[in-house]
C-alpha cells in the first residue's frame, strides 16, 4: 500500500534535508548512545529504524507494550538484519520503579528520546483516562528528563504535537503544559521537540482503523468535514531525530507547510483507499444500513461508507503548528521549520499546576471540570470545545 498516495503526495517532505546531511547524520549516530522511550508505538518503531539503519553504538528501547516491542524486533531483524553497536529492548513502564532500577543499572546515554504519551483526544472522556494522560504526558517527561540530567546524557528529545498550538482539547492542552516544562527544564539540559501533523495509519488512528475494518469486513466510517495534514511514520522518525540532533535548545521543529504538504479530509482518503483495495464506496445514510450492507456489498465490489459530519468534544477546525506570537527560523533546512524560544519560565503556572494536581491525586478523587478549570488557568485563550459528545460513543 502506497501510504504517499493515499494522503494525496508523490514524494517524501524531508528527503532534500536528509539527503544534504545524511554524512554529518550517519556519523553523529555511529558513534553516539541513544535511549528511546515508547519505541514501540507507530512514532516510536520509526524513530528506532532511522537510529537502527545508522548503525549506533548502543541502541535501548524501552515502551510499556511486549507485544509492539516483538514485532519491532521482528521488524529490525527481518529488515536490516543487526548492528555492531549494542541493541537491546525493555518492556517497562516509565513511571515504575522497575523503570527506575533499571535507569540507575546503565543510564549512560548520548541522546535519550521520549515518544511515550497518550495521543488520543478520546482519552479526555472521563477524569480517569484524563489524569493518566497528565501522568504521562507531563509528569513522566518532567521524571525522564531529571534522570536524563543526572546521568549526564547531552541532549533530552521529546515529541510535542500540532494540537499544541492553540490548543482546543486536553490532549492538546497537556502536551502545551508539557512544553513549559520542558522550558523550565532547558536550563540545565538541551532539550529540543517537534510538532507534526497526522502520522498516516499510525496504531490507533482512523486510517489504521480501517485496515481493521477491511480485516474484520465491516463498514468504513470517516468525518467528512474535517481536513488534516499527515505524514507517512518514516517522515515521523525523521523529523523527530533531525530535531534531537540538529536541534539548538528549546527548539520546536515542524513541518513546513508547502505544495506538497496540503489539507486532506479523512472521507478523501477513505475513498483513495478503498479504491487501492480494490472497492468502490458505497455512501450510506445510517449505521444499520452499513452494518447491514457489508454483509453483501464487498462480494459485488463495493464497500459500506458512513461519512459523517463532527461533532465531538475537543475536534479542531483546522491545524498549525505554531502560532502567531511565535519566532521562526524558515531558512536552515529546506521543509523542516523551527520555532525559536527564548528562555522564559512561569514558574507561577508550574508550581500551581503541581499543586492542584497533587491534591486531587491525594485526595483519590477529581472530576474533569477541575482539571478542564485548571487548564483554562495555565493556558491563555484555551478553547477547549465540550460537546457532551465522544468518539467512543459512535461507531
């Protein structure tokens, strides 16, 4: 499946960046240590590959999930076969003490990247969800960093998000309180982050999600009102590692916007892929007449189609990667952008949301109008858009 096609493009965004510096990339990694965390997710296994095929000195993997962790293996091993440097994988969660052991048994790292995070804007739905996504997205990345810090490691990555700017949900919201962390943190280690678009097919998404249906032969379903960018993963895994290595401190690399990164809808790429798999979409009007129907269209070469206007909680109208009081550098690399930050700390803002957090988790008991509350508090003009609706509660 050509995954460049489907979001509408012909060639990769990053290849005239990667190409002029592929000697100076290939070098910093054959001789550096790298640790990467959540190396097992869609973003995570790219990252790793771009690391893998460079031929490192010591390569570690750590992510929560064993099984995505075999077949990142599996992968490597079926691909590229091995390196001379050491590669070894973990299945540990971040924020657990056998994590912690286990940082104190080596931690001697060049570069340690984190792609851990809860990504989904479906995990705002209840306060539960909502909090571990605070755990990970922010309090794990504050732990990492420290660890990072204290065994001497030269460069601390971490993945940020496009929902970042601006933010209209929580998903987005965290990942922005995430960077002013990640700003504090910067004055004792060089840190540097990347925003980016959809990562096309990545585990969990819609388009992943309709291999799933293909697979399980039920209908396909897609809003038709809402345009995305997307990368393929291996644009991911080079946007994130020309971030760690080229990135100055407190720089946030993104995708430049260009002809050949443009809007595309969900119900657009549907449509292109079932085309490649061989179908022709058939709209339909209701969720029964497409359950219905795949019963019987797929032998006749068609497929059920439900597309559907948005209505759910935390949806954004359209997509950016920074914003308008933000500084950019447009002009050292050919599509690859970088926000610019100047040190500036709120320490305010941090130590009030390390302490509302910490009660409501000694109390063992919060509800998702305080955490929305303390967002609005800690991030100006946030937008988040509650519409008592949620994708978990639609098909």
């Amino acid at each position: 499946m050509n995954l460049l096609q489907l979001i509408g493009r012909k060639k990769e965004l990053f290849k005239n960046d990667i190409d002029r510096l592929e000697e100076e990339i290939s070098s910093l990694v054959s001789k550096s240590s790298f640790l990467v965390l959540g190396g097992a997710g869609s973003i995570g296994q790219a990252v790793t590959e771009e690391i893998f095929k460079r031929n490192p000195n010591k390569l570690h993997v750590v992510d929560i999930s064993e099984n995505n962790m075999v077949e990142l293996v599996r992968s490597l091993r079926s691909s590229m076969g091995y390196i001379s440097g050491e590669f070894k994988t973990y299945a540990l969660d971040i924020g657990s003490l056998e994590y912690d052991a286990f940082i104190k048994s080596d931690g001697n790292y060049d570069y340690v990247l984190n792609l851990s995070a809860l990504k989904h804007v479906r995990s705002e739905k209840d306060p539960f969800t909502l909090m571990r996504m605070i755990d990970v997205n922010v309090f794990n990345t504050q732990k990492t960093i420290q660890q990072s810090l204290e065994c001497g490691a030269k460069k601390y990555f971490c993945v940020s998000t496009d929902k970042a700017a601006n933010p209209v949900n929580m998903m987005g919201g965290s990942k922005r309180i995430m960077e002013l962390y990640l700003m504090k943190e910067s004055q004792n280690i060089n840190i540097s982050t990347a925003r980016f678009a959809n990562v096309a097919f990545s585990d969990g998404s819609l388009l992943h999600g309709f291999n799933m249906r293909i697979e399980k032969r039920q209908p396909i379903v897609a809003p038709n009102d809402i345009r995305r960018y997307f990368v393929v993963p291996k644009e991911a895994g080079e946007l994130c590692l020309m971030s760690c290595l080229f990135g100055e401190n407190r720089d946030i690399f993104f995708p430049k916007l260009s002809e050949a990164l443009d809007l595309i809808s969900f119900a657009d790429i549907a449509v292109k892929y079932l085309k490649e798999k061989g179908y022709d979409p058939h709209l339909c009007e209701t969720e029964d007449e497409a359950r219905e129907l795949v019963n019987t269209l797929p032998q006749q070469g068609k497929w059920p189609c439900l597309f559907t206007k948005s209505d759910t909680t935390g949806e954004k109208d359209f997509e950016e990667f920074f914003t308008e009081n933000e500084t950019l550098d447009l002009k050292r690399f050919e599509n690859l952008g970088i926000i610019k930050n100047e040190l500036s700390i709120d320490q305010h803002k941090i130590d009030l949301f390390d302490k509302k957090i910490g009660q409501m988790r000694s109390e063992g008991y919060w509800e998702k109008g305080q955490i929305v509350d303390l967002f609005n508090k800690m991030i100006p003009n946030f937008n988040h858009k509650e519409t008592g609706k949620y994708l978990d509660s639609k098909m």
